[in-house]
C-alpha cells in the first residue's frame, strides 16, 4: 500500500479521536498527517513526510490551538441571550418550588422553580440561576 494512504488512514483515526474527545489535540495533530498524506502523494520521500509531519504538526499545536481554545470558552462579560442569565442573581417574587415560581431577573420577571425539585424560596429571597430552560429559570 502507498505510503500517502497509511497518513490518510492515521488522519482518519486522529479525527475520529478528536471528535470523541473534543480536546482539540488530535485534531492539530490530524493536521500534521494530512500534511504528509499530501507530501507522500506528490512522491516525496519518507524524510519529507516526517518533516511535514513534525512542522505542520507542531504549528498546528503552538499557533492554532491556543487561538481555538480562547475561542472555545466565551467568558460570560460577552456572552448573549439567555446564556448571560446563567449564574445572574434574581429576586423571589412568588414563591418558587419543584414546579412554580416567579423571579425578578435582568429587570424582567421570569416563571422559576428550584433546580433540583425540592427547595423552596420565600418572596424576597435572592436566589442564583443555574440554567434556563424554555422560557423558565431554574434557580438554586
């Protein structure tokens, strides 16, 4: 078998690893691979696959990773919609249980009920949302 399909056979089990474990690790790493499937398909010699492998791989994992990364964890000062809500506090407005409730939240009042399903909170209490779902805040 020619050399450039055992780098395209390593860049699919690469790809397939990162998509599994989304660590963005094999998938820099696949870059390198492809690079030297490419290499070895214009019929250079082992020495140039390696070479490609070794620069591409390592540009990948110094330059592109770390921009990636950033961009994969939003600090929450920019994030939007309702995932801004998300660890905002709120003020209790009717009582909120398991199944019902009223928050004031962001200056707007949202329908609430207690994150785990038991807690209850007493009008005026200050509680922290921990997701929304729908149009409802689930709170703790």
């Amino acid at each position: 078998m020619d050399p450039w399909v055992w780098w395209l056979v390593a860049t699919g089990v690469l790809v397939v690893a990162e998509i599994l474990t989304t660590s963005l690790l094999f998938g820099m790493i696949a870059g390198g691979t492809a690079a030297a499937a490419i290499v070895a398909g214009v019929g250079a010699g082992a020495p140039a696959q390696v070479a490609s492998f070794a620069i591409v791989s390592l540009a990948m994992l110094l330059l592109v990773r770390p921009v990636a990364v950033r961009h994969l964890r939003t600090p929450s000062k920019i994030r939007t919609g309702v995932a801004a809500l998300v660890g905002a506090e709120a003020e209790v407005l009717a009582p909120v249980t398991g199944r019902d409730g009223r928050v004031k939240l962001s200056g707007e009042i949202w329908s609430a009920r207690s994150y785990d399903g038991e807690s209850e909170y007493e009008i005026g209490s200050l509680v922290r949302v921990v997701e929304i779902s729908g149009a409802t805040a689930l709170v703790a």
